[in-house]
C-alpha cells in the first residue's frame, strides 16, 4: 500500500487531484491511499505518508519539504503543472510509480 498525501496552498485544488489519483489507481489495481492537505498539516501527517506530492504552485518549498522528511522514509516530488492543471490522475500516477526508482 502506497500512503500519498498532496499537498496545495488551501487543499481544495489537490483534492480533485487526489481523486483523479485513486481512479487512476483502481483502475489499474494499484493500491494507493491518496490524501489532499493544505501545506500547513503536513506536520501532523508526516508519519502517516510514503510520497509527498506537491501543487506546482508550491515548487519554491520543495527543498524545505526535503528537509523535513529527510529523517523518514518519504519520497517527495512536484507535480508538473500539465498534469496537475488539467487533473491528470494518470500522469500523476506514473509520478508516483516513477518516484520508487
């Protein structure tokens, strides 16, 4: 089970991500769970996560996100706007996927 968690400035744009996501996942048969925060909790979800998404229009925190989850086993990544701009839960998956190495 793979524990996403996207992340947006207010959380209502990620949220449709996150939907697009686990569409995308089911009908592929992989098993995700896939949650939208806002940025200001991901302290309190931190723990919970594999992958941390990140809203293209949150670019500039990527290396402060970094650094908090260095300690942890969270693989981080920007969600290119192409994809994130037209709610591309497939292209976003294969992010995802892509990520493991």
């Amino acid at each position: 089970m793979k524990n996403i968690l996207l992340i947006c400035g207010s959380g209502a744009s990620s949220g449709f991500m996150a939907a697009a996501i686990r569409k995308a996942a089911k009908k592929r048969g992989e098993k995700v769970t896939v949650k939208a925060a806002s940025e200001s909790q991901i302290d309190e979800r931190i723990n919970e996560i594999d992958y941390l998404l990140i809203g293209p229009h949150l670019a500039y925190m990527l290396d402060d996100l970094k650094e908090k989850v260095a300690d942890k086993d969270v693989l981080v990544s920007v969600i290119p706007q192409a994809t994130y701009g037209t709610l591309n839960g497939e292209k976003a998956l294969d992010l995802i996927l892509n990520m493991e190495g």
